[in-house]
C-alpha cells in the first residue's frame, strides 16, 4: 500500500500564522497562531520555526510556506512585507532548512491561493485563471496555460500599486477603501446590508464598481476564462457582485468578457492548499545541511 504524503502548508500574514497538514488531499492537524509583525527579525523567524516544529510528531516530507510580498522563490528569499517590517530580505527558505533539516518551498500567498484553487478547486476546468484576494491589502496570483506564472521574485500580479483614481487599486479594493473613505470595516457593513441598510448598500456598490474596474485591467492583461475572489472581503460579494459584473460588461472585447466566470472561493483554506501543492508539484529531495 502507497504511504500517504504528509506535506505542511503555512500561510504567513501580518497578524497570523495559519497552518496545516495535507494528507490524502485534505487539510489535517490546523493550527494559527498570532504573527509577532513588529518584532526583530530574529524572534519572527524562531517562531515560524518553532510552530513548524510543533508538527514533527508527523513525519512530514516537505514544508511549502505562502507569504505575501516579493519572493524569490528558487532561493527563498522573502523581501520587503509592508505588515511585517524587519522582513526587509530575509533567506526564510535556508534559515529553516538549516534549523529543521526538512526541504522548504516558498511563494507568494496570492500565488498560493490561486494554485489552491487550481488544484483542489473547480477553477481546475480553466486553463487560464486569476485568483483575487481582498483583504487588508489586495494580491493576485495567476494561473496561464495550465501553470503558476509569477514573473521576476512573484512581481507578477501586484496591482495594489497600479494608479486608479487618485492612488492605487490597493486603496479602493482593499479594506482601506472601507475605512478611509468611509470609516467603518467592510464587517460592519455587511451586517448592516444584511439587514437592508441603504447606506451600506451604496458603499457596497460602489465598492463593486471599483473591484470590476480593477478586473477590467485583469482582463486587459492576462484574458482569463475565470477570476476567483477569496479573502475576508469576498464574504459580502453577494453586496457588490451586481455593480461590479456591470461594471464588467463594459469591457469592450465581448469574446472575452462574456466568456468570462467570476465566482467565489469554495476552497476552504485554499492559501495553506496552495501551499502544499508547492511541495507536493516537487520530487523532494533528502536534506541534510547538518553536514
């Protein structure tokens, strides 16, 4: 009988760490603990390491980590995270395979949430998919002829920075649009449009607005078959889907846009899923850098 693979997914963010175990295609053994984001580097990287090791009573065959920012994911080397800032360049992937003695795989969480979904998702009938997280921030990660496409250290796909009215995509599509403009969480709102609240549902609809303008550049740059939204703000899609599909529709190459699927995550857990497939996409060599 074949052995199971057991693989460790972590996904890294400014306020936690969350992780599990992939074992015959299902997350066992979740775990999250709170990120210490503003402590030095070296109390950061003790930590990640002891959660992992909090696994080995596991015989775990490899450990792929997902981790927003620019990754040079061939070295593993984590650069400059806004939420976490002594990460400034930090080798992630030899500190702990040094420390763990276990091989390491290291990328984007944007790029692992849309590997996630490719893999264990329905998005796995496209040959072309972009995954949208929203949350505090906004990432993309995106899958082209069948493969992860990351260009140059992930730098693919980080429209946060791209110009949109009078700043940046970041700033209308992430949680900041909620709290800047209108000072309130995208949480609050949604109960209340839960409830009918006309103000809340304006917010909402012009948030969808702003969302299908940024899919609109999407579709300008990579024509994907479907786009995949996850992260905390995609629990009030069923609030902005409509302005945000009319705003869509404006896309002025139909072929393309009405070929198009926009749909939510169904993938519970699809960034620490994404992650393992890192692991598991690789024959996993033996480690030995205590030599």
């Amino acid at each position: 009988m074949k052995k199971s693979r057991l693989i460790l997914g972590l996904d890294i963010g400014g306020t936690s760490i969350n992780a599990g175990l992939l074992k015959d295609g299902k997350l066992i053994e979740k775990k999250v603990i709170p990120t210490p984001s503003h402590a030095p580097q070296e109390v950061i990287l003790s930590t990640i390491a002891e959660f992992i090791s909090s696994y080995f009573s596991y015989d775990i065959e490899g450990i792929g980590i997902g981790i927003p920012g620019l990754i040079d994911s061939k070295n593993g080397i984590v650069y400059n995270l806004e939420n976490i800032p002594a990460f400034t360049k930090v080798a992630l992937k030899k500190y702990l395979e040094e420390k763990l003695n276990k091989p390491v795989f290291i990328n984007n969480d944007a790029n692992c949430f849309a590997l996630g979904e490719y893999k264990f998702g329905s998005a796995s009938k496209y040959n072309h998919v972009v995954g949208i997280t929203l949350g505090t921030g906004i990432g993309t990660g995106i899958i082209t002829n069948n493969s992860l496409y990351t260009g140059f250290i992930c730098g693919a796909g980080e429209w946060g920075g791209v110009p949109y009215m009078d700043s940046n995509f970041e700033n209308y599509c992430g949680s900041k649009f909620f709290n800047t403009f209108h000072e309130a969480t995208a949480k609050d709102l949604a109960e209340k449009a839960a409830k009918g609240d006309k103000k809340a549902l304006d917010v909402f609809k012009e948030y969808g607005t702003h969302l299908g303008n940024l899919i609109k550049y999407i579709l300008f740059t990579y024509a994907p078959e479907a786009v995949v939204i996850g992260g905390s703000i995609s629990k009030a899609y069923p609030y902005f889907s409509e302005s945000m599909h009319e705003t869509v529709n404006t896309f002025p190459y139909k072929s393309i846009s009405d070929h198009l699927e926009i749909y939510t995550s169904t993938v519970e857990d699809a960034a620490i899923m994404g992650a393992t497939a890192l692991v598991e996409e690789t024959t996993v060599p033996e480690v030995n850098i205590a030599k």
